[in-house]
C-alpha cells in the first residue's frame, strides 16, 4: 500500500496512511472496533478533535499518547466516546425482547426458585434498550412477581451519562407504542423524561467489553443482550468477546445478538435456536 496523505492533514493534523493504520491497530486491540484500509479516512475523522485537543499537529504524537502515556487511560474514554454509535431507539427488534419476556423469563424464574433473575444489555448507548426490555417486563407484571435486575453498559462514559438522566428526543420513540410512551415518560421541554419507577429497574456502568476484568463480573448472568456490537468488530474481536460470554454466562445461557449479525462462523458452545418466534443463542446446560 502506498503512502499518502488521508483527509486529516487538509485540517491541521499530519496523518499518513501508514501512521493512521497504527491508530488503527491500537484501536481494534482495545475496544474491538475495526476500521478496514478503506475507512481509515472516517477513523482519522472522528480522531483529529482529539488530536488537536491535545496540541499536536501529528497523528503519531497521539498514537504515542495512547500506547504509552500515563495519562492513556483517561484519553481513551474520550476515543472510546468519540467512536460510539448513538444510533439506537425504544422498541427496536421487539420480537426478541417479546421472547425473552415471554419465555426465556418464566424459565428462569422458575429455575432460580426466588432468586435475582440478572440480564445484561452491552452495549446499551443512551439506556434505549435496557429500558425497553424493563417496560416490556413491567407490562407483563414480571417485577411484581420475581426480583430482576437489568444492568446496562457501554464503552462510551457520555452515552452511559445520558442513560443516567433518563431524557429522549422524540426520534428515540418512532417505534413504541404511544400508549407506552404516554404510560412511562413524560414531555420535559423538548424531550421526554422516563418515569423514575422505571427508572430505577435499570443500573448502570461504562464498561468495555474487550477489557476481561471489568466485564467479566457483569456476564455472570444467565440473559445477555449485545446487538448490533458485532457489526463493527473484527471476526477475532467477536471471537474474544463470545468466549468471554460462553465461559461466564451461567447455563443455560441465551445470548441476543442483532437482526443483521451472526455468530454461525465463530466456533463456539453457543448454539442458534428459535424461541417464542425469535432467534438467540444458547449455551446449553453444563454436565
């Protein structure tokens, strides 16, 4: 590949092919994202504010900061926020949250014989997810009858503070109900705030899942749901990321990934099966 100067450096920034494909690398390693050759323009994009933030008139100067700098840990929640996806909304692939709800639950429920059901959504953006799985567990009078604790994450802190204050513009509901939006938010200025009893069914954390340590504790549960994270991963990341589910999920195990992803060419214990009309991946029950 020859050397040549990517979009960056018309805006300030020295960015050469070869130094971008550093980034890059460094980039895939720590939160799984890859940018292929023909995305290293958009890659060095959402880059370049960081870059000139910190003064430097070159992209390698920052590839140093982030490789080596005692202050990398820091720098990196602002990459890992300026490469979040926000793109999400409530009652998004509703059909497998319906399954969840009402399958997989009674299920588990019944086999935990009074204790905490815990499901875990990663990554969850702006909390869209989590509480749409809490709304369709509450419509289905799941709280009053069993303890369920719903956690989300993701690797962006900013979209984690957002899930925190619970507040929507009106593109987050084009696919829920008005009956439900009515029921469980109400118009706060030119937003909508979530009622706080649905509020508080959900905790919240900003965790990577690529770093085993911190996201290890929180697959410990027995419903995971990562959709539409693989799409931006590398068949090795997605690889390092359902080992991780499938050596501590307890079992059974159901694992939703997105509409569009499929984990059919990773080996692994997970296996594809259709229930209550949706498709999840199981871990099947350990001997």
């Amino acid at each position: 590949m020859s050397i040549m100067r990517l979009h960056a450096e018309a805006e300030g920034v020295d960015g050469t092919t070869a130094i971008v494909a550093l980034l890059r690398d460094l980039v895939h390693e720590t939160t799984g994202q890859f940018f292929d050759d023909s995305r290293l323009g958009q890659l060095m994009d959402k880059l370049k504010p960081l870059v000139l933030a910190r003064g430097f008139r070159s992209a390698l100067d920052y590839y140093y900061l982030l490789k080596y700098d005692t202050d990398a840990a820091d720098e990196w929640a602002r990459v890992l926020d300026a490469l979040a996806v926000p793109e999400t909304y409530f009652w998004r692939e509703i059909d497998q949250i319906q399954a969840l709800v009402n399958v997989v639950v009674p299920e588990q429920v019944k086999a935990l014989d009074g204790r905490p059901l815990r499901i875990w959504s990663m990554p969850c953006a702006s909390g869209e997810e989590p509480l749409t799985l809490a709304i369709a567990l509450d419509e289905a009078g799941w709280f009053e009858r069993a303890p369920i604790e719903i956690h989300g994450s993701d690797a962006s802190g900013a979209g984690i503070a957002k899930a925190r204050g619970g507040l929507y513009r009106e593109r987050a509901f084009r696919n829920l109900p008005p009956d439900l939006k009515e029921k469980y938010f109400t118009r706060c200025g030119g937003e909508w705030q979530v009622a706080p009893a649905l509020h508080r069914r959900v905790t919240w954390s900003t965790v990577n899942v690529m770093e085993r340590a911190a996201a290890a504790p929180r697959a410990r549960v027995p419903i995971v749901l990562c959709r539409n994270l693989f799409i931006y991963f590398s068949e090795k990341s997605i690889r390092q990321t359902v080992e991780l589910f499938a050596e501590h999920m307890s079992s059974p195990g159901y694992l939703c990934v997105g509409a569009s992803e499929s984990l059919l060419r990773i080996p692994s214990a997970f296996q594809l099966d259709e229930i209550g009309g949706a498709f999840m991946y199981v871990l099947p029950s350990r001997a």
